[in-house]
C-alpha cells in the first residue's frame, strides 16, 4: 500500500489529524496502543474501520521513516568528520 491509501490529513476530518483513509480514527492512536502493551490484533478489534493492511502498512512506512532517518544521521556525521 502506498501511504495516500494508509494515511489521510484533511482539515474538515479531525481538524486535519492525520487519520487512516476511510475512517476517522487517527494514525497516532496505532502507536500509542502498541506502546501500551497492545496487540496489533487489540487495536484492530477496538478500531475495526481500520483494515489490517493498512495497520500494517503505516507500521511499515514509520519503520522506513526511522531507518531513513538514522542513514542521514550518519552520512551527516561522516561528513562533518571530513
């Protein structure tokens, strides 16, 4: 899935909280389950308008988002040491 078909921003839905396409429950609230001890399978029982693909996919583009992140630290930092 492409992150316009996991995650959605628009000012009339939430005052533009990002929220996953088709529902109105916001992407942040994946991730604060999680870190409260949920499962995947928890939040998809309690927020049941949001489709497992898409979880899982807004999982995986946060993974993508920290692994690009920590690579640009370190080529920064390399090129700072030069």
């Amino acid at each position: 899935m492409t992150p316009r078909e996991v995650v959605h921003s628009d000012p009339e839905i939430m005052g533009g909280t990002p929220v996953f396409v088709g529902t109105r429950v916001p992407v942040e609230t994946l991730f604060e389950h999680l870190e409260d001890g949920a499962t995947l399978e928890e939040f998809l029982e309690s927020f049941p308008t949001v489709e497992r693909d898409q979880a899982v996919a807004a999982l995986e583009i946060a993974c993508e988002a920290v692994t690009a992140f920590a690579y640009s630290d370190r080529r920064v930092t390399a090129d700072q040491a030069r």
